[in-house]
C-alpha cells in the first residue's frame, strides 16, 4: 500500500473510466496517468485495447466519496449523500440518520476523519 497516494489529477482520470466504458480513444486525464494507474492495479487495460477500471480502482473511488461525504456533513448536517454511500457509513458505525432529515456524524466517524487527516 505504501505510495498509493494519488494526485487529484489521477483520482480525476479514475472518475473518466467510472463513468462508462472507455472509447477507443483515451483522453489526456487517463493517457497521462495510465502507466502509474496500472502499475498501482488500479486501471486495466482490455484484450481490445480499452482501458477500464479494476475492482480495487472502484474501490479507491467508492472510499474517496465516503471521505468526502463525511467532510461534507461535518460542514452541513443536510448535505447530499449519495445512497451507497450513506448505506455504508451507517453501517459502519459512522454516520445516524437524524430526523429531521440529514446525517449526523458519530464519535466513530469523527475518529476516522481525524485519522485519515492525520495520515495526509
């Protein structure tokens, strides 16, 4: 895992491949940062040439959104959360629905935010 911090750029050229399947093309975001993508086996590249995400670059993804959607609800209680993503902070313990609609983040979820903070 060690060097496994990414650039905005590079988590910007995983969102490209998120987003559907590739053309044959590559845009300038994902052709820059391919060869240290693919080296960290976080984007693959297919028997036909197209470059697309692998299991473990979905899941850098899904966690980015987590974290941000945690600094987002530590600002607004009411921010927008995606569904998987509140489904999984809630599961882990890091997040309770409030009722009047929103989330609060739990003691678990600010020492976790805390720690990743600490580790950047």
């Amino acid at each position: 895992m060690k060097n496994e911090k990414l650039t905005t750029d590079e988590y910007d050229a995983l969102g490209h491949l998120e987003r559907g399947p590739a053309p044959e093309r590559v845009n300038a975001c994902v052709g820059r940062n391919a060869k240290r993508l693919s080296g960290l086996k976080l984007l693959q590249y297919g028997r036909d040439g197209r470059v697309g995400l692998t299991e473990k670059g979905q899941e850098m993804l899904f966690l980015r959104r987590c974290v941000g959607a945690l600094r987002d609800l530590t600002t607004d209680p009411a921010a927008a959360v995606p569904a998987d993503v509140a489904s999984f902070l809630g599961k882990k313990s890091h997040i309770v629905p409030r009722a009047e609609g929103g989330f609060t983040i739990t003691d678990k979820g600010r020492e976790s935010l805390a720690d990743i903070d600490a580790r950047a």
